[in-house]
C-alpha cells in the first residue's frame, strides 16, 4: 500500500530556533494537511493545501507557521520560532481526489528545550 | 461540524467480537462518517467509511441506522495487534475541497488474552 513518509522521525530543537519538518506525500494525491498531537491530548488539525495555497486553517496555525510545496513532491512545515508549546508529535496526511480518505505518515516528533 | 460521542474506553477478550458504537446527532446532510485506528506514536490509519446503511471491508464493517445518528464500527474477532485508540469522525468536503478531520479523545481498546 502506498504510504506517507515523514522525516525525520524525531527533531529536537532549541528554543526561538526555526524548524522544517518535511512530508512526501502520496504520489497522485491532491490534498496535504499538517495535524499535530500534543503528548496525551487529542490530533488536532493545523492546515490543509491544495492547488499550491492554503485552503484552511485552524487557529493554532498562526504567523509561526507556514507550509510549502517546493518542489513537487514534498510538503513542508516550517515553524519560524519555536516554543516550547510547540512540542509534539506531527503528522502530514495527503488525500486524492475526492478527497474523504486521508493517508497519515508516521510523524515527526518534535521537541523544543 | 458534527460531534460525536463514543465510549472512552472498552476492554475485550481475544477473538471476540468488538462492537464500538459512536454517536453524532447533530450530523449534517453531507456528512460521512469515518473510522481511525492510532497506535501509540504513530499517525492515525483508516479504517472505513460510509454514508448509510452497512459497509464492509477487509478489516471491519460499519453499521449506520437510517437517521445516521449514530453509527457502529465492528471487529471481528479481536487480537492483542487490535489494541489502539479508535476514533469516530463525521464531516464533509470543505468547499475548497479539502477533508478537514476533527479527532475526539476516542475510544481506547484493550484486547486481553
């Protein structure tokens, strides 16, 4: 089954500094999201991006963050100065057309010290 | 979006049979209703979707009476790999196109031996 991959597996980061956690999507799909979990809490959506911009977003998707589709095939999260809020685990997801079956990557666990 | 209710959690023995039934009595219209699997530390994985009536699969089978206020995610034949979060979500395609998903806390299953 095709699959999403996510690096890396875990990042650890100072805090204030800036961190790009890096997505590839499933190749023929349309539609890529950034979810968070927060250790013990529920998954909580970030973004979604289709057709090169953002289509939604949450409250928790402030000016910190921003995602890019730079070359194609990777989806990007950047969070330009992290805190240590941000820490958590961070799941990409990407869904075809029609868009109601959405494929999860392993996640990129983040900590910020 | 809809809300949904579902028990926090269920114990089962090995090769029973795991009903988890998953109320949303505010759903809309254009509202399907999807199952997730999570693991601890991994993302979330489909399970299976449905709009009404029944839908079976390889995995599992979803029951959704008529007025789809409510729905039933049924595991035949649990084993101890079975243990996992399990979330009920209900939602439509955004206008944009996109699946936004609104992850509860869950239903946390623990199959004994």
């Amino acid at each position: 089954e095709p699959e999403v991959t996510q690096t890396p597996s875990h990042q650890v980061t100072q805090m204030g500094q800036e961190v790009i956690l890096r997505c590839v999507p499933i190749s023929n799909h349309l539609y890529f999201y950034w979810y968070r979990q927060i250790l013990g809490q529920k998954v909580e959506f970030l973004v979604s991006f289709y057709n090169n911009e953002i289509s939604e977003k949450s409250e928790i998707f402030d000016d910190q963050f921003s995602v890019e589709r730079p070359d194609g095939s990777n989806f990007t999260l950047k969070i330009r100065s992290t805190k240590l809020e941000d820490s958590a685990m961070y799941f990409c997801a990407s869904s075809g057309a029609g868009g109601r079956k959405a494929f999860f990557g392993q996640g990129t666990r983040l900590t910020v010290v | 979006l809809a809300k949904t209710t579902q028990p926090i959690s269920m114990d089962s023995y090995e090769g029973q049979e795991v009903n988890i039934t998953c109320s949303h009595n505010n759903i809309a219209t254009n509202d399907y209703i999807t199952w997730y699997q999570q693991f601890p530390s991994q993302g979330p994985r489909f399970i299976i979707q449905g709009y009404k009536t029944k839908v079976t699969n390889e995995v599992a089978s979803l029951f959704i009476p008529a007025d789809r206020k409510s729905s039933t995610l049924s595991l035949p034949r649990v084993s101890l790999s079975d243990t996992a979060v399990y979330y009920c979500l209900v939602g439509a395609l955004s206008g944009a196109g996109s699946y936004q998903l609104t992850f509860g806390k869950g239903t946390k299953l623990s199959v004994i031996p």
